[in-house]
C-alpha cells in the first residue's frame, strides 16, 4: 500500500496518541490500586510500578508532541484517562494497569514493524520509541510479582 508522507506521519501520531492514552490509563489504575494497599506494599507498587510507568507516559508524550512540532502537525488534546473499574481488589487495578502498559508497548511495536518510523519519521522518534518500550517492557513482569504477594 502506498501513502504519502504526510499520511504516514498522521499515522505515527495517532499511534502516539493511542499509546499514551494507554499509558495514562495505566497510571489511573495503579493509583486506584495504591488507595488499596498498605503502606509497605504501596511504596513498593510506586517505585517498581508507577514511576517507571510515570516515565513512560511522560516520555511518550515528549516524544510526540516533540515529533508534531518538527513536521507542522497537529496533536489532539490530551484526554483524561478514566480507570477501569475494579472495586476494592488491588490485584484487579495493578492486572489493569499491567495490561493497558503492554496494549502501549504492543501499539508502539506495531508502528515499530510498519517501518514508518524510519520511512517518513526521524532518529529522534525512533529514539524516543525505543525508550519508551523499554521502560514498558518491565511493568507486566514487576506487576505480576506484586500480585502475586499482595493479599498473603
């Protein structure tokens, strides 16, 4: 399929866009979880799952909006993520999070094997894609340690 390349730059932001919808969703949802837990287990869930997280959202969006800027685009405002629902069961929100941060990484690998990056983006980008998959890679793993010893 061909596309131009402005086309394919649109196609990189609203990629952009989704994963850092994602990504503030899973920060929505760890900040559920840390209501919920005690105050051990809830510094834990912010240093091994939520700053890194912070990072990556921030990072994504730095990425993005540095990216609009150098192409003349034009990026939606950014809409207020919404947590999931998931009562009063911690592992529930932490599970969310976990699964809307690898939704992020999944969306970021996809623009990643499209090859737009390379094709109609920039070395920035393509850093700044890098890097945020990075610290997304090791939330799903940090997250099902957690789980698995909140509640024992």
């Amino acid at each position: 399929m061909s596309y131009t390349s402005a086309e394919g730059r649109r196609q990189i932001v609203d990629a952009l866009v989704a994963a850092a919808h994602d990504a503030d969703g899973a920060l929505a949802d760890l900040s559920e979880a840390y209501e919920l837990l005690d105050e051990l287990t809830a510094e834990r869930l912010e240093r091994d799952l939520f700053r890194p997280l912070q990072q990556a959202a921030g990072l994504v969006r730095r990425t993005l909006e540095q990216f609009a800027l150098r192409h003349d685009l034009a990026t939606p405002a950014r809409a207020a993520a919404a947590a999931s629902a998931h009562g009063r069961n911690p592992n529930a929100w932490v599970e969310a999070a976990a699964a809307a941060a690898a939704r992020a990484d999944l969306r970021l690998g996809a623009l990643q094997d499209t090859m737009l990056p390379v094709e109609v983006g920039d070395p920035e980008l393509r850093s700044g894609i890098e890097r945020v998959r990075v610290l997304l890679g090791g939330i799903s793993p940090r997250a099902r340690e957690l789980t698995r010893t909140v509640g024992r």
